[in-house]
C-alpha cells in the first residue's frame, strides 16, 4: 500500500465516523427541538442501526397546570451516523402524569 493509499484511508474514516452516545442524545434533542419549536423534556432511549441511530424523544406538546395534566409525546427518530436528524414520527401523546400499564 502506498504512503497516498494510506492517507485516503485514514482521511476518509473521519467523515464516516460515528457519534458517540453522548453527542447523539445532545444532537437528537437539539435538532428535534428546534424543528418542533418545543421543549425536550428527555431523550428515553438511543439505539444505533445499521443506518445511523434510532432515538425516542419525550417533548412537551401543550402546557397546562396542574403540570401533570400537560400534554407529552413521544417521537421516534432517526439520525445518521454523524448525529443528522434523517426523520421524525410522533408516536404516542399523554398526559404527563399518566403511567404505562405494560
């Protein structure tokens, strides 16, 4: 392999890289936040895919008071390797105070 070859290769990966866990959490809140205009309350879980990563999103929908009677929801979403958001699905809304029964 030549010096050139192996400059390529090493260059080449840096733009390939992956996030790590950290940044993919801060990037999914960021990104879905500011396409929403609404708060993230907490990201509740982070995958990553073949893809990229696949994330679940809890964001403040509609603010009421009593604060458990706002309304929540949960996007599914999913970014590429480097952390862009590639797509969003909101998939469930709450009341912030209600439990999961599963």
């Amino acid at each position: 392999m030549s010096t050139t070859d192996n400059k390529n290769q090493n260059s080449g990966g840096a733009a390939d890289e992956r996030l790590d866990l950290p940044s993919v959490i801060r990037e999914a809140s960021t990104q879905i936040s500011a396409l929403l205009q609404r708060d993230v309350e907490s990201v509740s879980a982070v995958r990553a895919t073949d893809n990229g990563w696949s994330a679940e999103v809890e964001v403040l929908e509609l603010e009421r008071v009593p604060d458990t009677m706002s309304v929540m929801a949960s996007y599914q979403i999913e970014l590429d390797p480097q952390g862009r958001l590639r797509a969003y699905e909101r998939v469930r809304r709450y009341a912030r105070g209600q439990i999961d029964r599963r």
